[in-house]
C-alpha cells in the first residue's frame, strides 16, 4: 500500500491526467469486450467466460494483418471481423448445445474452449510475447492538456472507442434490430411467436459480441503484448464489470467499465500489488449491497 | 378454528385480495371457489405465510398469524397442497414422505444417524396408506403419473398432521374419472383425521356434492358464503358465475 | 429400501479399502504411484467436498477453490510460524476455513445460481489477490518456499514419503467415510429436498438458508483438509492453489466421474489427474488435449462415467418397477362416487 504517492498523484495536474486518460483507455477497451458479454448475458442468458479469448484473437488476428499489410485501419478491421465470424462459429457449434444448461456446464464449456484457444495461438504465433508495434501514424509528439501530456494515440482510442459506444447505444434504443433483441432478453418466446427466428437472432448476438471484442483487441494490440494469457484478465475484469453495472444492461457496463478503469489505474499507484483485490472487493460490494447491478432488473 | 378477518393484498396497485372474511370452522370441508383471477391461490398464499397481507387478520385458534413465515406457520398446523404440485423429483415417494416427517418432528439436520431415522416409519406409512400411493412407495417422485404426484403433494402436507388443510385444486388436470376418485380419497382423508379442510376447485358438480360449505370470491372479495343450497340460490351467483356451469352440471 | 448400507458396514468397507491402500505401495514400489495417490488425496477430498454442494445441494459454487487455497496456506503459514504438532496445525486450519464459510456462506447461501456462482468466485479470487498482495507474509506470487517442518506425531513421520502416503490415504478414507455418512443422514436427504424443490420445503417446515449455511460450511472444512494435504506434498503453497482454475477443475473432476455417485468426484479426480500426467508426458499441446476432453464430456457424454454406469443400473430397476405396477390388480380403495346426477 502506497497512499502517499497516491496522494502525491492527485495533487499533481500532470499525474491526473495522465492517470485519468489511462483509466479511460483502460475502461473504454473494457467497455467494448464487457458489452459483449453483458448482451450475451442479458439476451441468451449465457455466461460466455471465454470472451476474453474473443478478445485475445482479434488482436491476433489484427497483428497478422499489420504484418501482411502495413495498414492499421484493415488490422483493426481484421480483428473486428474475424473474431465476429469467431463468434458465430462458436455459438452455432459449441454454445447453442448448453442453452438453458446449468450455469456451470456452460464455464466448462467455455474453460475448455479457453485452454484450447490458448494452445492454438501458442502453435500458430509462438509462445513469445508479441509486440504490435505503434503505427506511423500516432508516431507524433504527445499533446500537452491541462498540465499533463497525452499520447496522440491515446487520444485516438478515446474518441475511437467512444464513437463505437455511441453507435452501440443507438443500435440497441434506435434500430429495429436493437428492439428485437432487447425484446429476446425480457421474453424469447413471445418474440419467437411473431415469426422473428430467434436462432439468427441469438447468433447475432454472438457476433456483436465478437465483433466488438475483436475491434476491442485490435485496437488495443498497440499498446499491450500479445501473450496466450491476455484474455484471462479481460474477461474476469468484464465479468466484475457486468456484475457492477447489471447483466444485460450496456449502459451499465459502460459505467461499471469507466469505475474499473479508473480504480485500475489511480489503484495501481496507491495499491500497486493489490489492484485486482481492490476490483474483487467492489464486485463483493456490490452483490452484496445490489445483486443486480447498478442498472440491473431485479429478480435475475 | 380458522376466521379471516377484513384481509387485504394488492401487487402494484391491483387488490388480488380485497377486505375478505371468512369463517371456517372446526373440522369442517369447505370450498373456495370463484372465476380465475378471482385471487384464490392468492388467498392460500396469504394464509400460508407465502405472501405478507397488507392488512386483516388471520387467526388460527385465536392466534393471529398473519405475517408469520411459512415454516412458523407449518408449525402450527397449516398444511397446503399446491396447484401444480411440487414434489422432489430424485426421491421415491417413500423417501419423499419419511424426508417430510423427519422435517416434521424437527430431526432434518440430524448427522449422526442413518436415514431413515426408524421413529419415522409409522407416520409415513400412516400417509402413504391414507392418500393411497403405498403400491408405488419406491418409485421415484418424477415417475409418477400427474394424478399421483397430486397425491403425493397431499401426502406431503398431511405429514405435518395438519389441524387446517388448504388444497389448491386438487382436481386440477385429471380427466373426469380421475377427478372423482381423487376427491373419495380426499373426503375419505378428511373423514379419517377430522382435519379442517378447505379446497379451492372449479369443478362445481365436485363442489356441490362433497362442500360443507362454499366461499365465492370475485375480483378479491367475497361475493358470498354459505351452505351449497344457499349459494345455489343465491342470485348474484348464480347470474355471475354459476350460470353456464350450473346449468351443464345440472341439466 | 433395502440396499442402504449402515455405517458399521462402511466402517468395514473403508477399514479394507485402507488395508489395500497401505499394501500397494509393496507392488507398485514406484514413487510416482505414490505421489500420484497424496495427489488424489488432495483433489479426491477437494472434489467430492465440492460436490456437496454440487450434487447433493444444488449449490454451484464456483469459487470453491477458496477452501483449497485457504486450507493450504493456513497449514503451511501455521507450521512454518509456530511450533505445534502437526494434529493441531490441522485443527487450526479447519477451524480458521470453518470462520470464513461462516461469513461467506451467510452471504452467498440464498443468492440464485448466477450469483451465486460469482460471488463465491469474486471472494476466491479476493483472497488470491490478498495472497499475492501480501508478500512478507506468502512470499506473493513466488509462493511460500522454505519447506514445512514435520515434526514427528503419533509415530507419524511425514518425511517419509511411505508415510505421506498413508497419512493421505488414510485422510482420503475418513473424509469419504465422513462425507458419506452425512450424506446419507437425514440432513443429506433434506439437501436433496431442497436441491429438487427449494420453494417447497419451508412449506414443510424446513429453513433452508440455515440447511444450506450448514452445507456450505461442511464443504469449506473438508476443501481446507484438500488443500492441506496439498500443502504437504509441495512442502509449501502456491498462489495457483487459490486461483480461479482450481475451482475450474474441481468443477471439471466432478462431471468427468459423475454428480449423482458419491464416488464419483473420486473417479474424476483421479481420471483428471492421470489424464494431467498422460498428456504432459506426451505432448506439450495439453490445453488442446485436456480443452477437447472438457468439450467432449461437457457436449457429448454430459454425464460422469460412474453416473452413467449408475444410472443404467437404476433405470433397469425402475423400469422393471413399473412393469410390476402395470401387471398387479389396481389397489382397492372406496367406491367413487357417480360423477353428477
């Protein structure tokens, strides 16, 4: 424990904001790989523990395409896209057989998934830990704002991720398609009645989950090294998240995510080895005190 | 034995139970019937402990158990059997019972024994033989036909040698048959341990030939009570519910 | 029925199986089948223990692993720090994992599935974090090295891997034999009661948060006693011994060798732990390997193997049952009454 350096840190402009854009990029990125997770959840009632390879694959997936093309655009893309058809795989094969399971029929499957996914990347990229690289185009100098520096890429991931929440949020509350699944979380069978295929509907959700776990990987691949584990503390952070905010709402996971990021990163400063613990005890806090989550229905 | 005094439940605003009192006494077979919604397994529930009342008295003997939690009120003698019933799927029938005695007489944490604990034997038995499932003691619970896994769930009330009985339909599901062999074993039941028994049941030939006496319940409250010649008669009754099934049952 | 066993008879059963044990060591003089069997021991006990809530509670806890983990550490922390007889150490242990279920278990008892699910895990994975914070007092993420001191008990010398291995063996046995006979005592039929109809039973008097916080309990003290024996074998512990995949394969042991056989976490256990040995020794691709298994068991068979034996048995049986019923004369009762008049 090191509270006076947090204390030191608060105090300081430069520290804040650095401490605050990384808790941003940290929640963000969380944000879009715990939306997935807590539609899934909310739509298909499964707890899909292996979201966090979807996220280790898209940035795989977008470091091969860096290598082959040079193009940040198309790798970020790439990740997106190829964890989406991922995802589609895996619901239709593996997920679609444990509906209704109990909840930890559903973990095993989704461990076993896990352990092979991590040996498969370990054969197909080497057990070493991968760099990305930062591409050219953020090679330039940080910005100065309000006392602190940001890097220019940071920036970008900001106002990236943030553009894809807002998209997000309209596709849920504005479009047919977000009705219709939102429709499916409170009552699959009355939608399944109207002549909408709850089979496609299901997958899809799926692959919006991939998707944004993919882009989320991309995306962040620039600034993490790509190793088999990276998605195991993701999808235990989105899980924390979705549990705060409420399963199966997106708008909670992007204020669950916001809160994780920031204890991550001004905790890491006041409790360096006890930061997860900090995250653990929140989620404790909050099953506790709300079992459903801050904008969660009651009664899951 | 039983009086129900001006009680009330409202879920969001909606009186499921409106002011209702009603009397039933000692030892008497009683019918609670009425259109669906009318709040009738709501009024089970009430009593029960299974829902809190918003307001009124239930008392038992003179005790009001209104509020009380449902293991209190098992203790003091309310039994219920349930709509659909809800039995334990991976017991037999004989493993289910002697489960529901040992809870009965307070030895379901025991460690140290073996179950069955042998004290146990004879009531289950006593049961099995009066609901009449004792051929089909080892079969499992999730096995049985609807019928008797009816039975079951009455057998399972009866354990706790209930002084009150309250069956939700026990009729519920079973062909016309059935019906009337289920409700000899429940008058034959009734008969034997001179329990108070209140049923709730939509099958008026059923009412009328066995009830004591009928409660009618409409949108929560009490549309009337009475002997089954009184509510025959009786014209709101009769032009608001009996009607159709009056008539058909009467014909 | 008939085929129910006294506990004078499973005292026997146990009394030869342990006899067994002692003398294999004299065929199989190897001291892999040795460390195999402490192993078994280990997660033979942690599995079943689990399985109390599993199987017989219809608690699915997936932060079990606390109990592991706790028991580990507490055992090595308290010989490693005071000098008492191992026999007391072990009390200690159970006694500090019985404290914790306590306060765990009267807040995640009543929880639904799901929440209950992650709560426990959320507070197996605090206590990971605390072992890994805590450095001066469990070595962090290195663990705790510097061996365990055995000092002799009862003319037990626990250095002496022959002696290890009935020690585990002998412990195996006992918490079976213990876990068993809770199992088959009225307290274990009213778990299965609330396992198959929770909404039921406190209609039938029954208080099922109390029930179950005493389950719960159980489970935790003899997850320690898994993971104390753990703790011998490695003479120390290991921050992975408190981490989300211990609760993963208990889960996973449990459904390779079936929920609704007592023994069969044993089986799975073991089956899981020569599957470990095999796998490693043939390929260093063990997570493809033991990653298809899961998928296999978990999609395809979606039964353990004793289960699936047991329950072949059991239908036989009742569908012979029922056949019986259909042939005998319909039971006498009183004449119904003619339907309306």
């Amino acid at each position: 424990m090191d509270l006076s350096a947090l204390g030191n840190c608060v105090i300081s402009a430069s520290c804040v904001i650095t401490q605050t854009t990384s808790g941003l990029i940290i929640g963000l990125l969380l944000f879009m790989v715990a939306a997935g997770v807590s539609l899934i959840f909310g739509v298909l009632k499964v707890v899909n523990f292996a979201h966090g390879s979807f996220y280790m694959l898209g940035a795989y997936f977008a470091y091969t395409a860096y290598q082959v093309t040079g193009n940040y655009a198309v790798a970020v893309l790439a990740g997106g896209l190829g964890v989406a058809i991922f995802g589609l795989l895996f619901e239709r094969l593996l997920i679609s057989r444990v509906y209704g399971s109990p909840v930890l029929m559903q973990i095993l499957v989704c461990y076993g998934v896990i352990l092979i996914l991590d040996d498969v990347v370990k054969l197909v990229w080497g057990p070493d830990f991968l760099s990305f690289g930062m591409p050219s185009t953020f090679q330039s100098l940080p910005i100065l704002f309000a006392g602190g520096v940001i890097p220019v890429f940071y920036l970008f991931l900001i106002v990236m991720t943030l553009v894809i929440a807002v998209l997000l949020g309209l596709l849920i509350t504005k479009t047919r398609y977000g009705k219709i699944i939102r429709a499916s979380a409170v009552n699959p069978t009355m939608v399944s009645a109207l002549g909408i295929n709850t089979g496609v509907v299901f997958a899809s959700v799926f692959v919006l989950g991939g998707l944004l776990a993919g882009l989320a990987g991309g995306l962040a691949a620039p600034v993490r090294s790509l190793t088999a584990g990276m998605g195991l503390s993701v999808v235990i952070e989105s899980f924390i998240v979705t549990v705060i905010g409420g399963m199966g709402s997106v708008a909670g996971a992007l204020v669950g995510s916001l809160l994780i990021g920031l204890v991550r990163s001004f905790g890491s400063i006041g409790f360096p080895l006890f930061t997860e613990g900090l995250m653990f005890l929140m989620m404790v806090v909050v099953l506790v005190l709300k079992p459903s989550g801050l904008f969660g229905k009651e009664g899951r | 034995m039983l009086r129900i005094e001006d009680l009330s439940k409202s879920f969001g605003g909606v009186a499921a139970t409106n002011n209702v009192s009603v009397h039933f006494p000692k030892g008497s077979l009683s019918a609670v019937i009425g259109p669906n919604g009318a709040g009738k397994t709501t009024f089970f529930n009430l009593i029960t402990g299974a829902f809190r009342p918003d307001k009124g008295r239930i008392l038992l003997d003179g005790q009001d158990i209104a509020g009380f939690s449902p293991p209190e009120i098992v203790r003091r003698g309310i039994g219920r059997a349930f709509q659909i019933a809800r039995i334990f799927p991976t017991l037999t029938v004989h493993d289910a019972i002697l489960g529901a005695v040992q809870a009965h007489t307070g030895q379901h944490t025991v460690m140290s024994r073996r179950f069955p604990l042998a004290e146990t034997e004879d009531r289950a038995t006593h049961v099995m033989d009066l609901v009449g499932l004792t051929p089909k003691a080892h079969t499992l619970s999730r096995n049985l036909s609807h019928g008797d896994q009816k039975l079951l769930d009455i057998a399972l009330a009866l354990v706790l040698e209930p002084r009150v009985l309250l069956l939700d339909e026990p009729t519920a599901g079973m062909g016309p048959e059935e019906r009337w062999t289920m409700i000899d074993t429940v008058h034959r039941m009734w008969e034997q341990e001179r329990m108070t028994l209140i049923f709730i049941e939509h099958d008026m030939s059923i009412v009328f030939k066995i009830a004591q006496r009928i409660t009618v319940l409409s949108y929560g409250r009490v549309l009337a009570e009475g002997t089954p010649e009184e509510i025959r008669r009786h014209p709101e009754v009769i032009k608001a519910y009996l009607g159709d099934e009056f008539e058909a049952a009467h014909a | 029925m008939g085929n129910r066993s006294s506990l004078a008879r499973d005292c026997l059963i146990a009394l030869v199986a342990f006899l067994v044990l002692a003398a294999l060591p004299y065929i199989f003089p190897s001291r892999g089948f040795t460390d195999f069997v402490v192993r078994l021991a280990a997660f033979g006990i942690f599995a079943t223990s689990l399985n109390l809530l599993v199987g017989y509670s219809g608690m699915e806890s997936f932060g079990h692993g606390l109990y592991f983990g706790l028991g580990c550490y507490s055992f090595a922390l308290i010989m490693q720090n005071f000098a008492v007889p191992i026999p007391v150490a072990f009390l200690l242990t159970i006694a500090l994992s019985v404290a914790v279920a306590l306060v765990v278990g009267a807040i995640c008892v009543n929880l639904s599935e799901i929440y209950f699910a992650f709560l426990t895990l959320a507070f197996q994975m605090l206590l990971h974090s605390l072992i890994i914070a805590w450095t001066p007092i469990t070595g962090g993420d290195q663990g705790l090295t510097g061996g365990i001191p055995r000092p002799p008990f009862l003319g037990v010398r626990l250095d002496d891997y022959y002696h290890l291995y009935l020690f585990s063996a002998g412990l195996l046995i006992l918490c079976l034999l213990a876990m068993y006979h809770i199992v088959q005592s009225p307290f274990g039929y009213t778990l299965r009661m609330i396992r198959d109809n929770a909404s039921r039973a406190p209609f039938l008097g029954i208080s099922v948060f109390r029930v179950r916080l005493m389950a719960y309990i159980i489970a935790g003290a003899f997850g320690a006693i898994g993971g104390m024996i753990m703790s011998l074998f490695v003479s120390g512990a290991f921050p992975d011994f408190a981490y989300w995949t211990v609760s993963g394969e208990g889960i996973f042991m449990i459904m390779l060798g079936g929920i609704t056989a007592f023994l069969g976490p044993v089986v799975g256990a073991a089956i899981f732990l020569l599957l470990n040995d095999m796998v490693t020794k043939l390929t260093t691709h063990y997570g493809i390997v033991l990653g298809a298994v899961i998928l296999l068991f978990a999609l395809g068979l979606r039964k353990g193997l004793l289960d699936f034996i047991v329950d072949h048995w059991r239908d036989r049986q009742q569908s012979a049952l029922a056949a019986e019923g259909r042939t005998a004369s319909s039971p006498p009762s009183a004449k119904p009454v003619s339907a309306g008049e």
